[in-house]
C-alpha cells in the first residue's frame, strides 16, 4: 500500500505498508543482518560491504527501519537485533509470533555461518533473488486484494483472512471516521495475536467458539473455521462499527480461551479433545457470573464432564449437542446459574454414563493404555483427597513437574512392567497385572524413569521422598507387607470406592 514520502535526515524514502508478504520481507532483512554481523571488519572489502549493509538496514538518523512495519512486535525483538545486534533465546518468546521471529534469527544466523563465501552470497541476494512488489493506491482494494491472492496461494490461516476481511469493511464503509476505526481494529487485532501466545491451535478454537456462541441461531455442533468466518462477517451487516464489535467479542472468547487453558487441573477434566465440553467452559467464563457462583458452575462441569469423558471413555461424540446448546443459552437467553447446573448434571445421567458402569470397567481392567491423561488428572484428585483427610494443605510443587511433562513419562508401574503380566490374569495365577489401576501411580518423571525394572522393595525409599502422600502410603504397604497381586487389588479397591463416592 502506498504510502506518503518520508525524508530522514537528507534522503526521501516512500513509505510502503506491508498487506502481503511481511515474512518473505522479514527474513530478507535478518538475512542481510546476519551477514552484516559475520564480516570481518579487518578486512578492507568486507569492511565495506558491513557499512553498506549497515546504511541500508538503518537510516542515517540510527533509528529508522528499512522495514518499518512491524505490527505485532511489541517485544521489539525485530527493531533490537537491527539495531543493536540484540537477539534473545527462542525461549524468551511470549507469543507465536515473537518465537518465529527468534527462530528466524537464529536459522539464518546459522545459515550465514555455514556459508563459504559470504561475499558470493550477498551477491546471490543482491542480483539473483527476485520479489513479485504489486503497489496499490486505493486503500479500499488492499484487502480484497489480498483476499484474491490468497485464495489462489499458500494457505492462510482463516483468523487472519478474517481480520483482512474486517479490515476491508473497514476501510469501504466507514463513514468520515475511517482513520478511527482503523486504529481501533489494529489495536484489538494486536491484542487477540497477544492474547493467544505460545498456544499453537488456540486460534482457530478461539475463531470458532466466537461464532458459535454468538451464532444468530441455536446450534448443536461448533461452527468449523471456514462457516465461523462466514458467520462472523455476516454479523457485520456491512457495517464498520460493527467490524470493531465482532473483534472485541472475538477478543474476549480468545482471553476467555486462554483463561480457561491456563488452568491446567480444569482444562485436564474433559479431556483435551473434547471440544463441545471445552466450549461450555469458556461459556461459563464469558458469563461474568459472580465469583463464587462461576466456581459452583465450574465444579459442576468438571465432574460431569470428566465422568462422562473420563470414567467412561466416552469418545467425542458423545453430549455434542447437550453441551452446544447449553453453552450458547447461557449468552443468549437469561439461564440462571441453578438451571445451567441442573442441565449439566443431566449430561451425565443414563446407564451408561453412570459411575456404577464406570467402576464396573475400571475394575481388573488395562488403566494404562490410551488412558494416560484421565489416570493423571484421577491421581491428582486422589491426592488432594488424602491430604484433605489428612488436615494438611495441599502442596503443587512436585505436581508441577508432574504436569510440565507427558503423561506417560510420570506413570509409575509399582510392580514393574517386565517382570508381570500385561494381560487381565487369570484366578489362582501367580503374576501381577501391571496395568490395573491399584498398580499405577504418579511420580516426578526424571524419578521415574530411573526406577522402570527396580523390585518394589528398592524403592521404596525413593518413594518415600517425593513427599507425595500416595507415594508415601504405597512405600507404607510395601514395606509391611511387600507387592503382590493381594496389595494391588486391594488399592485398587480402595481407589474405586473413593471414585465412587467422588464422582457419583
């Protein structure tokens, strides 16, 4: 887009703002930064092809770009490594954008190194790399633009090509406060790419649950991305105040989204694939109800939707439309707090979702398999239990470490797994099952994995000083009376009467 003349110091530059091809750009500029950097300023020639570099990439004021854009970089991670040769750990990164842009630098940085010759290649980039520059003057036709292009190119996520779309509506149907509301759209874009981080995904969830929720009608299953989109730019009716509506209800689904994943117990309890239950959670968040009663509603979901996912190994099939409509009556239509309870309890009732069926199948049965992420949240819970009866307050610290890994690389085999049986075993045959739920417990994972083929008796010890009170109370067992078959069907007993009572 072309922009206006800009002098700095005794040059005129013309100002051009990036629609497409802002990383091509990007990583040019990084490129010619790293080869900057990696001349060898005792020498003559490279010397000069530094400074020339150097006048390039920053004006003769020592504080103008040459790619003045940079929308999202609130970090200023790009201005800094131009500037000042400052580039951070890609682990530094607090949003996508910011780690792509660290990790840019860093592959080129190591592509410039691995370079022979470094004057051949800055003259592969000075006469053998060739852009496609496509310079518009109607601000109104950048978007659509954009939009054709894109459609005939390398997929573009569909977050992005629905703020192209609003920016477009913005820019056709703005009534004498054109440069208003273009500003106001920047700023909650901005906010939206901020609110959604590190989290890969988490956008096109958070594009969908804005247009279900705000759907004109009732529905019984998410929107897809590409309907969400269509959706949410029909709510516009053409309007660009509206435009700004839609962003900011889409700003508070993304924070809402990025509340509910950042409480890592709750967002556990459904199981992460299960997008309808995860859509009722942030419903419950958008509804601003006070504190206590969001946490009552919130309590409720979580033991519903875990004995129905969880316990039950129901697949997501299941309670689409239950969860659906319940989520978006809660925005729509005036649900108090006891009749959105009353509806989610009755998301887990039937025979098959009833926690007598769960035991049932928890019983004497393979816990481990497929079933690592509910095994983990169910232990957690059953930890907080003990300590609860114990009087004494409930420590996170080594939980943590638990959560910060996979699952699998914490699940401890009490009776390890090379020396029992990991089939169901037959009565009055001396083996352990491994994988029954009374043999399976949760441990910090660089403990576990040193233990893997140890007796239990060996480990007790190191049981002993994870600190964690079902470790301690399995260490206790082994201790008096060693592990066999007798002591895991007998914790395991004692685990299903203990979900019984929880989850009933």
């Amino acid at each position: 887009m072309r922009r206006e003349m800009k002098t700095i110091v005794t040059d005129q530059y013309r100002v051009v703002e990036i629609v497409d091809g802002q990383q091509r750009v990007t990583t040019l500029v990084i490129l010619l930064k790293a080869l900057e950097k990696i001349f060898d300023r005792s020498v003559s020639a490279e010397l000069r092809l530094a400074q020339e570099l150097q006048g390039l990439l920053v004006k003769q004021d020592n504080a103008s770009l040459i790619l003045l854009q940079t929308n999202h970089d609130k970090s200023q991670y790009f201005a800094n490594y131009i500037r000042r040769d400052e580039a951070p750990s890609v682990d530094d990164a607090k949003t996508l954008a910011d780690r792509e842009l660290l990790r840019a630098i860093q592959e080129c940085e190591a592509f410039v190194s691995r370079w022979p010759d470094k004057i051949q290649l800055l003259r592969i980039l000075k006469n053998q790399l060739t852009f496609i520059f496509h310079e518009l003057d109607d601000e109104a036709a950048v978007y659509t633009v954009f939009e054709v292009l894109n459609n005939r190119g390398l997929h573009v996520s569909w977050l992005d090509r629905l703020k192209s779309m609003l920016m477009a509506l913005a820019f056709e149907q703005s009534n004498g406060n054109q440069d208003e509301h273009i500003n106001e759209l920047h700023e909650i874009w901005g906010s939206i790419y901020e609110a959604i981080g590190l989290r890969q995904g988490m956008s096109t969830e958070a594009l969908r649950f804005a247009a279900t929720l705000n759907s004109a009608s009732r529905l019984s299953k998410t929107f897809g991305e590409e309907m969400a989109v269509e959706s949410l730019v029909s709510r516009c009716e053409g309007d660009a105040s509206k435009a700004i509506e839609v962003s900011t209800w889409l700003l508070r689904v993304t924070r809402s989204v990025d509340r509910f994943l950042q409480d890592r117990l709750r967002s556990r309890a459904a199981v992460t694939e299960i997008a309808q239950a995860r859509l009722l959670a942030v419903a419950i968040i958008l509804k601003g109800l006070a504190a206590e009663k969001e946490t009552e509603l919130m309590d409720t979901w979580e033991k519903t939707s875990f004995r129905v996912f969880g316990l039950c190994r129901k697949d997501k099939r299941t309670g689409v439309g239950d969860y659906v409509r319940l989520a978006w009556d809660m925005l729509n239509h005036d649900s108090n707090g006891d009749a959105v309870l009353q509806r989610m309890k009755k998301i887990s009732e039937g025979t098959d979702h009833s926690i007598e069926w769960a035991v049932q199948h928890l019983s004497d049965a393979n816990c481990y398999d497929g079933w690592e992420e509910e095994l983990r949240y169910l232990l957690y819970r059953y930890e907080e239990y003990l300590a609860r009866i114990n009087g004494l307050k409930f420590s996170n610290e080594q939980w943590n470490r638990i959560w910060e890994a996979s699952a699998v690389e914490s699940i401890e085999h009490i009776f390890p797994q090379s020396k029992g049986s990991q089939e169901r075993v037959s009565q009055g045959k001396k083996s352990v099952f491994v994988h029954r739920l009374g043999n399976l417990m949760l441990l910090p994972p660089d403990l576990n994995s040193t233990l893997l083929a140890l007796d239990p008796r060996d480990k007790v010890e190191a049981y002993l000083r994870t600190g964690l009170l079902d470790a301690a109370e399995i260490a206790n067992t082994i201790q008096r009376e060693g592990w066999s078959e007798r002591q895991v069907a007998a914790r395991e007993k004692r685990l299903l009467e203990w979900v019984e009572s929880t989850w009933a």
